[in-house]
C-alpha cells in the first residue's frame, strides 16, 4: 500500500470516516486507539506482562506526536491491561490524529459553535479519491487473493482491526481463517505481539457492537 507517512491510527481514522457517524465517535476513539496500541507494540515500545501494556523503555519515543502521546500518557497512568487501553481516554488520541490529517491535508477543520456559544470543530475529507483507494485496497488484504505472506506486517494489522470494526459493511464472520492470518502476520516480527492485536481486537469489536452514545 503505497501511503508511506500514514500510521495505521491515521489509516483507521480515514477508513472509518464513512462510518463515522453522529453519536459514533467512541467507536471511532476505540479503532484509532487500537492502531496506536498494536504500532507502539509492533515497534517494541510497549510490551506485555501479565496482560499488561507496559513500556519499555522510559526514554524511548516513536518519532510520531500521536504514538509518543499515547506511550506518555501510559507511562503516567496505572497500569491498565490492553482491552482497557482501547477505551480508556480514547478521545485523545483521535483528537491528535484528526490534528495531524489536518496538518497533512487530509482532513478539513471548520470551527464552529454550539447553539451559538460553545466553540466546536467539525472535521471535513479532503482527499476523497486517496481515501476511497485507500478503503479498497484494505478490503482487498481481508479478501485476498494474494496470500497473506505476501502482506506487511503493519498492513496485515490496519486489515484485521478494519475486520473487527465491521468498516466494510460485509460479512467477514466467513474470513474468520483469513483475519486470523493477517493478525499472525501482524504479529510476526515480535514475539507476542499476535496475542496483544487479539486482545486489541477484540475490544474494538466490543465497542462496535455497543450501542452508540446519544
């Protein structure tokens, strides 16, 4: 997939955006969340004990303000298993993603007010077509042909948290062997990071599921 500066919380953000409904944005927190997690795991940052996400390293920095904001804010906080992490404060991190598309052209910020007091941003799309090919070549990961093997690791992740999101509005319950795959790949380069991105999964499947905030 060639959308090189792209972290996979900013791919999951923009291929949620059609589903991103009024009343759906703690869905939409808990996916983003969920790509932040499985790249600072994938990248050594944070690691499991005992169920825990856990940082490594108290100096270590991803490079990236959304991921180093998260690894902060898990290295000043309790220690928290990773299905709570999906949820836990989850806005904050969407609210830096949706900064950083905005700053990279991908999204549109337009200031606005509620009931003419309270100031507000609504989000805008602004690269249409990038994001449309962006959502088809995703769909393509999670139904193949090409065999998984042949699949990024980090490509292999934003596919498989897509699937547990329902993003696509088909049935991939039939995909099940195909999702456990990519999630295996995802996983490949450190040990243990496959249990962390089932765990992650999973959680961000329970926030679809649940019924959206008024």
């Amino acid at each position: 997939m060639p959308h090189g500066p792209l972290s996979p919380p900013a791919r999951l953000c923009l291929l949620a955006w059609d589903t991103a409904r009024p009343g759906a944005t703690a869905r939409l927190s808990a996916l983003v969340r969920a790509g932040a997690l499985v790249e600072l795991a994938r990248g050594g940052l944070l690691t499991d004990e005992d169920g825990i996400a856990t940082p490594v390293d108290l100096d270590a920095a991803a490079g990236d303000a959304v991921l180093d904001g998260l690894l902060e804010l898990v290295r000043e906080s309790c220690p928290h298993p990773w299905r709570t992490w999906v949820t836990l404060r989850a806005r904050v991190t969407l609210d830096a993603v949706r900064e950083q598309l905005v700053a990279e052209g991908w999204l549109r910020a337009e200031k606005k007010r509620v009931l003419g007091v309270f100031p507000s941003v609504e989000y805008a799309l602004e690269r249409v077509a990038a994001v449309d090919a962006l959502r088809e070549e995703t769909r393509q990961v999670l139904l193949g042909p090409s065999p998984v093997t042949e699949v990024g690791g980090r490509d292999a992740a934003v596919a498989a948290l897509a699937a547990a999101a329902d993003l696509f509005g088909e049935d991939f319950g039939a995909l099940e062997q195909r999702v456990e795959e990519l999630t295996e790949r995802a996983g490949a380069a450190s040990p243990g990071v496959a249990r962390i991105v089932r765990d992650v999964r999973a959680a961000v499947s329970a926030a679809t599921t649940a019924p959206a905030s008024p």
